[in-house]
C-alpha cells in the first residue's frame, strides 16, 4: 500500500488573510520531535484498534450465522507504525526521517504479501463482501438474505468506518490546512531547493522531490516490491542533508503550527462534536466487544 495516501491528509489550502504569526522556531532533526497542536484531536492506534475489533466481532457474528468459518483479522499489533509514518511524510515537507537506512531512499512503497493471507472460500467471500468473485451482486446465501455490501459492510455499519490513527484530515472540513503560497514555506522552500541544485537536484519543492513517479515502484501479482534505484538514494539522501542544513523542518513545523491554531480557534464546536461522536463510538464498540465473547478474538 502506498503510504503517501494517507499522508496527503495534512496538505495545502487556498490562502485567504494574512498568514498567522509564528512562534519559536526549533531545530528539527527527528520525527519525533514533530508535535503539533491538532494531535491531541487526532484518533489514536488505541481508538482505531477498538473501533475494528468491534466491527470484526459483528462481522464474524454474521458470517457465523449462515453456518460459516471466517478467519477474522486480530488488531492488537496493527497500526502501531502509523503515527510515526504520517508524521514522516507530508506533502509540505515530503520525507524527513534521519533515522531511516539511506539504501532505501524515499521508501515510498510499503511491501504487502497477498500470499500470506489466508484462503477464503466463495461461499464465506460470497457473505462476506455481498459479492462473487466474478464481482456480481450476492443477496441471497442458502435461502437467507445478504445484508448490504454483505457481513464487512454490517460490520462497517454498527460503528462506523473506522478512522486511521494520526490523521488530522478526517477532522471536521479536513483538518488544518498551510497555503501553497504562504511566505515562510515559499522562503525556506527556495532555499532547499538552490541546496539541492548545487547537488545536482532540480525541484521546487520538497514534496516533488517525494512524489517523483521514478520512485514507485512496478507492481507484481500479489505484492508490491521494492527497487531502490542509485538515484533515488542519492535523490533522498542530498533532500534529507538539505533540509537539515535550512532547517526547512523547524520552519515546516512552526508554520504548521500557526495554521493548527487558528484551525482549532475557528472549529471549537466542530470539535467538539469531533470528539463527542468518536466518544459515542467508543462506547458502543467497547459494549459490542464485551458482549462478543469468542467473537471478540
């Protein structure tokens, strides 16, 4: 799965008004040291975790109850990582994590092995997605009907599509967003981009450099494989030494911050309701999973 899908989340706006004010400026040289104002209204692993743990449990319910076996996920090590990734990829700053190995550049392509899943027959396939293999609509299985979208969208339907951990774009009106055009960013970005010229690197921005189609990869059936090229190593290591030596981070950070704010002033009741509605979920999730039993996993 491509990583950068989610990432995008935190992007650009159309600028309206003078651009906030900027407090401090640090020196960024970890992603752990990017903390933003919108993370304390952003979902957490706990909280999506939950969130599909209960919809499995009414999933695995409802194929159960046409006398089926369905080997259901387990969430208790999943989505782990991805706080950290989405922090480490933006479309205002693109990739920034030091710590990562420099063979594998902009590591762009996470790799998914369809092999290790298990097999699933296609009466439970049938239950499950409420459609065939050959993609035609099941709504009835052994004389009973199929709930809509079948037992994965009875599942999605008693919590709710379940939020991915640390993503502000899944706040009210997208989260917070930085204007393309605000000074600071456009500033720091033309420094970067000279720093990398004199490396041999012509682009404008941070995330063009990221978002080169030359680093994702080809696809295969049943997975998705890496091939870091020479040049997108070099490309990704003269990005990473270019935005430490203009501390693009420390001003991307600072900048976002700005915009986090004004956000948050502008959304309390949105927020609220935010955050009122994940609660009401929690509730209900938590309820399904104590009543489910074995179900629960």
């Amino acid at each position: 799965m491509l990583i950068a899908a989610a990432s995008c989340a935190r992007g650009t706006a159309t600028p309206h008004g003078a651009p906030p004010p900027l407090g401090p400026i640090a020196v960024i040289t970890s992603v752990d040291q990017i903390t933003l104002p919108i993370d304390r209204y952003d979902v957490t692993v706990e909280q999506t975790r939950t969130l599909f743990q209960a919809s499995t449990v009414v999933t695995r319910q409802c194929v159960q109850s046409y006398g089926l076996s369905y080997p259901a996920p387990q969430w208790g090590d999943a989505f782990g990582d991805t706080p950290r990734e989405l922090k480490s990829r933006s479309v205002l700053y693109g990739f920034f994590d030091p710590a990562a190995p420099r063979s594998n550049g902009y590591d762009a392509v996470g790799v998914s092995d369809a092999g290790a899943q298990p097999t699933i027959s296609d009466a439970v396939l049938a239950v499950l997605d409420g459609v065939d293999r050959s993609n035609k609509a099941v709504t009835v299985f052994d004389g009973k009907s199929v709930p809509d979208h079948g037992c994965l969208g009875k599942g999605r339907a008693e919590v709710g599509d379940p939020p991915m951990p640390a993503d502000s774009g899944q706040l009210p009106d997208g989260g917070p967003k930085v204007p393309a055009t605000d000074p600071r960013m456009v500033d720091v970005n033309a420094r970067w981009s000279t720093c990398m010229k004199s490396k041999g690197f012509d682009y404008a921005s941070p995330w063009a450099a990221y978002d080169d189609p030359k680093w994702r990869s080809a696809e295969r059936p049943g997975a998705v494989f890496l091939a870091h090229t020479p040049q997108e190593i070099a490309t990704a290591t003269a990005d990473l030494g270019c935005k430490l030596s203009t501390n693009l981070m420390g001003v991307a950070v600072a900048v976002e911050t700005a915009y986090d704010k004004q956000y948050i002033a502008s959304h309390a009741a949105a927020l609220s309701a935010f955050e009122q509605s994940l609660d009401d979920r929690l509730g209900k999730a938590a309820h399904i999973i104590a009543a489910g039993g074995a179900n629960a996993g």
